[in-house]
C-alpha cells in the first residue's frame, strides 16, 4: 500500500469515508463554477451537468448579505456617550461582593506593621485593586472609588508610577459621574477638592515617570475639576489660576512670548527676590525654561482647548496668554504647519479682541511673518486685513474682511466655533464685547443695515426681523451684579481693616514735632539766591 493510500485509509477511519471510496480523488471546481456558485448558473449544459447530456438546473443567486457599516469614522456629538457598563444582581453580586470584601481586608492587612513584618505596598495595592474591579463589576461606585483611591497610594509607595496615575485618574472620573448623576455623598465644594487633588497626584505620578506631557494634561484636568457643574457666565478666580498654572506647565514664562497678558499669580522660574523677570531672564533661566517646554505630539491640544474655553468665559487676556503657549509648542521644532498658521491667526484675533490692533501688527511682522509658509496662507490674509481695517478705522474694510461670503470665507470656515464667533463681535475701537453693535451702533450693524436696504435683499430681512424671536434674552445689569467672580474675598479682605489699630500705629509715629535741633523752620538758614 502506497503512502497516499495509508494517508486516505486513516483520514477515512478518523474523520468516516467520503462516500466516493478511498481511490476517489476529488476535482478541483473550475472558474466557472465558482462563478456559477457565487452569481447563479449560467443555464443548462454546463460544467456543473452530470453526464449523458442531463441538464442540470440553474443555482439560485443567493440574498445578499448587509455589510455593517464601519464604525471607525462615525463621529457624533462632542461630548463622548458613555456605554452602560453591565452589573451582576442576585446571587452573583453577593458572591463577588464578598469576594471584594476579603481582598480588601487582606490589603489592610497587607499594610500593617508587625513584630516581624512590615507593610507591603505591592501586595496592598493587587488586592486594592481586585477589590475595585469587583466593585465596578457590581455598580458599586463609592466603595471601588475609595479602593481606587487606596491603591494609588499603595502603587505609589511601591514604586508603580503608571497604574498609580491610572487609578488616580480613575478615581476622579468616578467623583465627576458622581455629580452628573447625583450620588456622591460630599458637596459639591468637596466633590471638587476630591477630583482636584485626585488629578493633581496623578500628575506627580507622570512627573516621577519622567512624562511631562501627561502630567501637564493631568494638571488641565485639575484644573477644570474646580467648575464641575459651574453654570455661571465668568470664570472663578481660584479656577484661573489653575488654568494658568496648567498653561505654564506645557511652556514656562520665559519663552512665552504673551507671558504679560498672564492675570493670577507669578512665574515659577523667576525668583521673585532677584532683579530678573519673565521679559529680561537670565541666560541660565532662559536654558531652564526651553528644556522644560513640552513638545510630545499632541501636547498643544489641551492648551487650544483652553483658549476656546477662555474665549467662551470672555477671558481674552488669558486666552492670549494660552495661545502664546500653543504656538510656541507648535514653533518648537522649527516646522511649518497648517496647525501653525491658524495659531497664529488665533493670536491676531484674540489681541484685537483686546482692542490691540497696534499689538497686533508688531507680533504680526516680528513673529509671524518670519515663517515663509504662513505668507501664502489664507490665515495670513485674514489676520492682516483684520488688523489693518481696525488700525485704520474702516468699517466696511472690516465687514469685507469678516464676511462669510467674502474672500477669507474658507479661513473663518476652519476656525472653531468659539473664534468664529469672537470674530463677528471684533470692533473699530474697545474690547469685543457680545451685542455692542447693536447696542452702540457699530459697523456690522450699520452694514447688516445696508446690505437689507438693497433691492433684492427680501430675505435678509426677513432672517434679520426672524433672528430677535430665536435670540437668548441679555442678562440685565442687576442679574450681572448678583453673580459671584471669586474675588469677592480680596474686597472682603481689603475692608476688614482694624482702624484702632491703624490709629494706634499712626500715634506711635515720631515725627519730629517740638524738637528745635532737627527744626529747619527759620528762614536764615537758607540761602535763596
């Protein structure tokens, strides 16, 4: 017996014959039939026919199959929908919630301290950890927070930086659910010291990995916990200094070129006891701060995203002071970009929104010039004629230049939203201000006017007398005045002056009163001519 035959032998006692005996060889299907058995025969005689001229009948063409669309690039809101995460009930929670129980109980004992024992992180911070998976598993969102919690600072001590960080982080975004669904058990002050501090030792927790990238957006982070759902119109005090603590933290004062436009707080790289300062700094802090710009990839997101959200708060000296930092980051490696050039334009708006127009142009022709590429850009176009109708006080130059229908229609198109907008609101003179043109009569409202009056222009009309119905009504000057800005402590403090005390200091002054050898008084002593 041949090989092939012992082969055909022992498949056919494994796996049963195939019908056709073992000397049956199987044909291999021509094209044709394939095609036959994808798309239907092609009639009868085919190759598929079984001898004697029999004709076979035709395959029926199968239904087709609905492919799934792909998944990959179907974006919806901005805001990320969060799946619900499935939990165990009945028998199943009990048992894993007992489960959780024991490995937490075996992390505290993990960490104490014996007579011939020490505590142990690493084994403290594995069970920490199986314990907050059980909880997540059985919904239990504050007792897998607390866990979470605890075992950051277990992987801390023993040396875990990057899980410490990740349970740290995990830990916060608990805490910001908590609020949105109402069932964090502290106050919502409490809730954002928690997620503040939380996002704070996350961010020491890259520092110690040597990831200045991560920390910097972990610091962002931190700083946004303060306006968990904060409704007001204006940005807190304490909640703007943590933005621009955060903003320094990708690019340090010294090589910020907006660093003076910074509101709260002083630069970490200056040493306030010395003659230097952020526009004259030593060589040696000049070298300091370029080694600590971060220039990871993606690192000047979070710092647009900054920007956007100052410009939205009306904050426009920070928001420069932010885009400052984006441009720097960008300019980092001497490259030429897109992303560059619409950072670029981002200054130009922001400093006329200001009422800078002289600024404006300086940054443009000392700064942003000097890339070769951003001069045949169309954001080069759009910021130069912006600046160039605000500094001459042409009105119509300015709704030429901002017009939606105009040449730079494509740059005010690729801006975001929050910078398209804080176009519209640009001025001949002062700070862009929501609704003045209406109020003061400006150019845009002026052209809106003319531009209705024209035959033809119907439908403008009609938008313009549909647009007061769809509007969100002004807050009035009385509801301004309620709202609290967080610097509400420094006039509290500015008032609380002990004025005894005050007189009391004054009294113990000696000014020289009735001592005649300091007394300068008589005339003769002097000589006038």
């Amino acid at each position: 017996m041949s090989y092939k035959q012992k082969a055909s032998a022992n498949r056919d006692a494994l796996f049963g014959s195939s019908g056709g005996g073992s000397s049956s060889r199987k044909k291999k299907p021509s094209n044709q039939t394939n095609r036959d058995a994808l798309f239907g025969g092609g009639g009868s005689g085919g190759v598929g026919s079984s001898g004697g001229g029999a004709s076979s009948k035709p395959a029926s063409k199968p239904a087709p199959v609905p492919v799934p669309p792909s998944k990959g690039y179907q974006y919806g809101a901005k805001t990320k929908t969060k799946s619900a995460k499935p939990s165990l009930k009945g028998e199943a929670k009990q048992l894993k919630m007992k489960e959780a129980k024991e490995c937490a109980d075996k992390a505290k004992k993990a960490m104490q301290r014996g007579m011939f024992s020490k505590p142990d992180p690493l084994a403290a911070s594995t069970y920490y950890k199986k314990a907050a998976d059980a909880y997540q598993l059985c919904g239990e969102t504050l007792l897998e927070r607390n866990c979470r919690m605890s075992s950051g600072d277990s992987q801390m001590r023993a040396g875990a930086f990057a899980t410490a960080a990740a349970e740290y982080t995990r830990a916060a975004e608990i805490i910001q659910d908590g609020l949105e669904t109402k069932t964090n058990p502290e106050s919502l002050e409490r809730s954002r010291e928690i997620g503040r501090k939380l996002h704070l030792d996350s961010a020491a927790a890259f520092t110690q990995m040597n990831e200045p990238s991560k920390a910097a957006s972990s610091k962002v982070q931190a700083a946004l916990a303060l306006i968990w759902g904060d409704e007001a119109a204006m940005l807190p005090k304490v909640a703007l200094e943590a933005l621009e603590e955060a903003i320094e933290a990708h690019v340090p004062d010294p090589v910020n070129p907006y660093a003076r436009y910074r509101q709260t707080g002083i630069s970490a790289y200056i040493d306030p006891d010395s003659e230097e300062s952020v526009a004259n700094p030593s060589p040696e802090t000049l070298a300091l701060a370029r080694q600590h710009i971060v220039d990871r990839p993606y690192a000047h997101e979070p710092v647009q995203d900054m920007i956007l959200m100052m410009v939205n708060y009306g904050e426009y000296a920070s928001a420069l002071y932010a885009a400052g930092a984006a441009s720097t980051i960008l300019g980092r490696e001497s490259l030429s970009s897109l992303t560059l050039s619409r950072a670029f334009v981002v200054e130009t708006i922001v400093t006329l929104a200001l009422g800078d127009p002289i600024a404006a142009e300086q940054e443009f022709l000392n700064r942003h010039v000097q890339k070769t590429s951003y001069l045949q850009s169309r954001e080069c176009k759009l910021a130069e004629e912006l600046f160039r109708a605000i500094k001459m006080r042409d009105g119509d130059a300015l709704e030429e230049a901002r017009s939606l229908q105009g040449s730079n229609r494509a740059a005010i198109g690729n801006l975001p939203p929050p910078l398209r907008e804080l176009v519209s609101y640009l001025r001949l003179s002062g700070v862009a201000r929501r609704g003045v043109a209406e109020m003061f009569g400006d150019s845009s409202a002026k052209s809106e006017q003319k531009r209705s009056n024209k035959p033809g222009g119907g439908s403008s009309a009609a938008a313009a007398a549909a647009a007061p119905s769809s509007k969100k009504p002004e807050m009035s000057l009385g509801e301004l005045a309620a709202q609290k800005t967080g610097y509400e402590v420094d006039d509290g403090a500015a008032d609380a002056v002990d004025q005894s005390a005050l007189q009391d200091e004054l009294d113990a002054l000696d000014f020289g009163d009735g001592d005649d050898s300091d007394d300068l008084s008589d005339d003769d002593d002097f000589d006038l001519r």
